[in-house]
C-alpha cells in the first residue's frame, strides 16, 4: 500500500490520492510493522531473484531508507532430504553472478565469534554463505516510505473499513464502522490477510460461485514469533550475527540496536478459518491481541528453534514477547497485483499476497502496481505470475513453498 501511494503519486502527480489505513501509518496490526525483516535474493524462482536484486539496489540507495537496511549476510541450513539450496545456487550461476559459498556444517560454531556454539545440526546436510543477504529496520522503513508518498500530496486517514459500496455499474466507494463513505474512482485493496474479510459481503451481494471467490486466489496465514532482549555484552557478541535460516524451520534475525531483541520465527504458517453470515468459510486473523500465543505454538516455538538455534543467548532466560504475525499469502506465494475479473468489480484493484517473503520490495512493487492501474504490461512472465488464477495455475511449485498452511489455528 505505502509503495503503491509513493510511485503512483511519483509517475502521476495531478491525481488524488487517498490511503485510508486502519491506525496510523505504521499500522500496528500488520506484517510490515516489525523490528525487522530479512532482504535477500535467495530465490528458486528467477522471477523473483531478479527483482530482490532490483529491491536490493533501491535499499542500498534510497535516502528514505537506505538507513534501515544492514547488509549482514545469512547462513542458510538445508535438511537432508532438500534440494533447495542447489535450485537457488542455479538461479545464481543462470544469471551469470554466484556469490555463495559452501560452509561445513563441522565448522559452524567457529563463525561469527561463536555465536552459533550449540546449535543443533544433526537433521541437516550442509549449509551454504550469501554475504550479499541482510535485513531492514521495517517499521521504520514502512514509515518513511509513506512520510514520502504523504510529502507528494497523498493524503492519509485512518479508519476502519466494514465493506465496499456499490452502484449499478462498479463501486463507488468504502464505507467504514463510523458510518463514514469515502468514494473514488478506482479502489485499491493493499489490505493482506484482512482481504477475504473485506471483500465477503460484496461477493454475498453479487452471489459470487466458491471457486471465484477472493478467498481461492489469497488467504490469511500466521506465524509465530518470539523476541529475546539482549543485554549490552550479549549484543556486542552478536555484532558479527548475520540472518540465520535453519532450513524450513524458520530463522533468527539479528537484533537492532534501537531495541536489542533477538528474533525467533518459527516458519510452519496456520490459517484461521472461520464461517461467515453467509455460510462461507474464509481465514481471517483473530480480532484479539496479536501477543495472545497459545502455550502449544510457544513449546512448538522452544522444540524446533530456540532449543536448537543460538542457545547460549536463549538458555535460562525469560522471554521478551511472542507475536503471531499475519500475512496474506496465495497458492503459489505469488503477488496478486491485478484488476478484479468481476464485471460489477472494473474499478477495484488488488495488490496482495506478500505470502511471507515479500517485505524486502517496498521499495519497488509498487512501481509494478501502477502499470496495473494504468493497464500497462509488466512483461509476460509477470503478468501471468501476479494475474487472477485459476484451475492448475493455482497450483505447482512456488515461490516460497515451506510456507504454505497446513493446520488451522484452532488446532
């Protein structure tokens, strides 16, 4: 949403423009508000490689955020029974620039000052260096991206959306739990995992088939977090850290300095589904504290990464917070940057499904949304990748497999 706002009043700066964000920008319930976010261009997928090399460049550049991003590097762990860290060195060498290299397992806990000293390798074959991988200060980089989207002229309201209003040909506007309406021209849905939320009374009203609905294109996924603060010697041992990715258990981030909290994530995603008025079931996050994390999810959290991962800076010590973070994420962990199919929907656009690995293009995706907007291509393999899917394009391989939902929340 904040990068749509910044390029389209960049490349079109005589139309008015308008966010309307749930709480002031950064929203406090979303994935793009967090300490930090890993940026790197380890992808299987080429598409995807090419344009993180593209964000990097902007992240290294881009006064508005250049001092949030911290290029550490990652050490990526691969199970036994996985390929994937081969398909991304492919990727590499196809375009013609290779920058990891092989690390032994057997000499792990000599890197970075020993900080990886326990941590448990036993389920895994070996693991590989990218120097060129890091991580960004997300908050605050969502924050000042917007800051300047709202210095071109795009303003900003808060509110909460309840649904869309429609007229005999498209729709009109949004109406909000205050009663409010806001109209436009075209409609711009950056809302992730609140999309299906949003938009299921609309397809009530146009009695929408099942398989049409936003739901089978994009759906709300979880997954838990936890943040250890680190004392003032701890972090000084941790200042050679990079991003630590143990296989597709999930990963730990190093720790900023302006809060000193060590970040867990355990990558297996949950969906919450719930049953509408209408009898639909769609994944929608729960209304209660994102902070409320079941005591399961926590020991799930302590059995697959804090007991194997780091423990010298988690043993014996007291949790600082655990988070449920929501994403929307898609059967392919492709965008979805399209105008809706409906033909009462013409003017109603989506720019979703981040599906956990999306953070690191704020700086760039929305240039890519504009030429939606406009009706301009993005190239064909684009196009295709962040079109409205159906049938087998949803599915086969993606993006960003691991994190595909296979339980619910309630379980």
């Amino acid at each position: 949403g904040a990068s749509t706002a910044y390029h389209l009043a960049l490349s079109s700066p005589d139309i008015d423009i308008t966010i309307l964000d749930q709480a002031p920008s950064p929203p406090a319930p979303a994935a793009s508000t967090d300490i930090n976010k890993i940026i790197r261009a380890d992808y299987s997928n080429s598409l995807y490689a090419d344009l993180a090399y593209e964000a990097i460049e902007a992240w290294q550049k881009w006064p508005e955020i250049a001092d949030c991003y911290h290029r550490t590097g990652w050490l990526a762990l691969q199970e036994k029974d996985s390929d994937l860290a081969e398909r991304i060195r492919r990727v590499f060498r196809e375009r013609g620039h290779d920058p990891a290299s092989d690390v032994s397992l057997s000499e792990i806990e000599k890197l970075y000052g020993g900080i990886l000293k326990g941590t448990n390798t036993n389920e895994f074959k070996d693991a590989y260096w990218n120097p060129e991988a890091g991580w960004c200060d997300a908050s605050k980089a969502t924050c000042s991206i917007m800051n300047a989207a709202i210095k071109k002229g795009v303003k900003y309201i808060c509110g909460q959306v309840s649904q869309l209003v429609l007229n005999d040909a498209d729709v009109s506007g949004v109406k909000t739990t205050d009663g409010s309406t806001y109209t436009a021209d075209k409609i711009i849905l950056a809302t992730g995992a609140w999309t299906s939320s949003i938009l299921s009374s609309t397809e009530d009203v146009l009695s929408i088939p099942v398989a049409d609905r936003v739901e089978s294109q994009v759906t709300a996924a979880g997954v838990c977090v936890v943040h250890f603060r680190m004392s003032t010697p701890e972090m000084k041992s941790l200042s050679q850290m990079p991003v630590i990715v143990y296989g597709e258990n999930g990963e730990v981030i190093p720790p900023p300095p302006a809060s000193n909290l060590l970040k867990f994530t355990n990558s297996k995603t949950f969906t919450n589904m719930q049953t509408t008025a209408s009898g639909q079931r769609i994944s929608i996050p729960p209304e209660r504290d994102q902070h409320i994390v079941s005591k399961k999810l926590q020991q799930e959290m302590w059995d697959l990464m804090i007991s194997n991962v780091m423990p010298t800076f988690t043993t014996g010590k007291k949790v600082d917070y655990y988070r449920i973070c929501w994403d929307s994420i898609t059967p392919t962990q492709d965008w979805l940057l399209t105008k809706h199919p409906h033909p009462r929907l013409s003017n109603l656009y989506l720019v979703v499904g981040g599906s956990f690995h999306s953070y690191k293009f704020l700086p760039t995706v929305g240039k890519y949304m504009v030429n939606v907007l406009h009706g301009v291509s993005n190239g064909e393999t684009r196009d295709k990748a962040w079109a409205w899917k159906s049938g087998e394009s949803l599915t086969g391989r993606g993006a960003h497999e691991a994190t595909r939902p296979k339980r619910d929340l309630s379980e």
